[in-house]
C-alpha cells in the first residue's frame, strides 16, 4: 500500500481534512452509526485501522482502557495525536497496512473505516488475516466503506464483504445504507 499511503500523505499536506470528515453530513451520519455498531464498550483494548485526523477514535476513546489508531499518512497521524491528546489510553501511529500491524496483540474491538478497499490484493488478504488472528473472542470488527466508486480504489464495497466473509471467522451482518455499507464480524 505504499502508493496509495503516499498519496494520502499528499491529500493531508495539501488539505488537512481532504474528505471533511469533520464537517459533512455523510461522515457525521457513518461515523454516528459505526459507533452504534461498535457497542458502547467498554473494551479493554480496540485498534482504528486507517484512522486518518482521529475523528473516528476520539469518540471511541472514551468506550476503551486501551485504543491504538493506525494510519500510513504521518500528518494526518500528527493530527489524531492532538485530537487523542485528552485520553492517556489512546494512541495514534504511522502503520502502513499490513507492515505496520502490531504482532502478537488481541483486540477485542477492530475498526476499518474507509481503508481496506484501496489496498492491493496481497495487502488486503494480510490485513484480513492479521485482523482474524488479531480479534479476540468475543471481539467485534467493524468494517464500513463508501458505496461509490473513485479511481483509486482497488475494489468497491461489496467485494470488501465478500473478502472479509471469506476471511474473518465470526457470526456477520451487514447493513447497506445506499452511501455507505456496514459489515459486523462478531466472535
């Protein structure tokens, strides 16, 4: 995903919320119901994969002991850094995916918002193994993309439901929306 996590690096340079997810309705709404999907915690450890400013995670942060936030765009990181800054508990990190997932930890809360659909098929197939060894029982992924289509992107919504059906063991729902489809992975 290094391209790709170049070009997010670029967007974020150029304009600090490329996809205003801090002030349009779409990602007021998606953020809104992927909290719902989450549950109301507490968890004792969650991981925000392509966590981008930390919109995401700081309303997550309140609902976990402990959360990590990962994003492969160091400014956007430095921006989820300042937004975490309240909650000790939490903490944002550059990780290109799949290099940059932690080894060896389990998480009882998994969210990929917006992120699994721009990476190539070798990185998408090691992130959703990463996230099937990563998830504990009883854990919950949450997995939400746009429905749209755009030229970077490797695959549209769907086909990252099917590749999360194929490979992240769990009981599943999905829940389309029109502009946004929500899949649940629960142990």
């Amino acid at each position: 995903m290094t391209a790709a996590a170049d070009a997010f690096e670029a967007r974020y340079r150029a304009d600090p919320d490329p996809w205003d997810t801090l002030t349009s309705g779409y990602e007021r709404e998606k953020r809104r119901r992927t909290l719902e999907a989450c549950g109301p915690g507490p968890f004792a450890a969650a991981c925000d994969l392509g966590a981008g400013t930390g919109a995401l995670a700081a309303e997550l942060a309140p609902r976990c002991e402990r959360l990590l936030a990962l994003d492969g765009a160091p400014t956007a990181v430095a921006a989820a850094r300042e937004r975490l800054a309240p909650f000790a508990h939490a903490e944002a990190r550059v990780a290109r995916l799949p290099d940059g997932l932690p080894a060896g930890e389990s998480y009882d809360l998994v969210v990929a918002s917006e992120i699994l659909y721009y990476l190539d098929d070798g990185a998408l197939a090691e992130t959703l193994a990463w996230i099937d060894g990563a998830l504990a029982p009883g854990g919950r992924l949450v997995a939400v993309h746009w429905t749209g289509t755009a030229p970077d992107l490797r695959r549209d919504a769907a086909a990252v439901g099917e590749a999360l059906a194929r490979a992240v063991t769990g009981r599943r729902e999905t829940v389309a929306d029109g502009a946004f489809r929500l899949e649940v992975v629960a142990r």
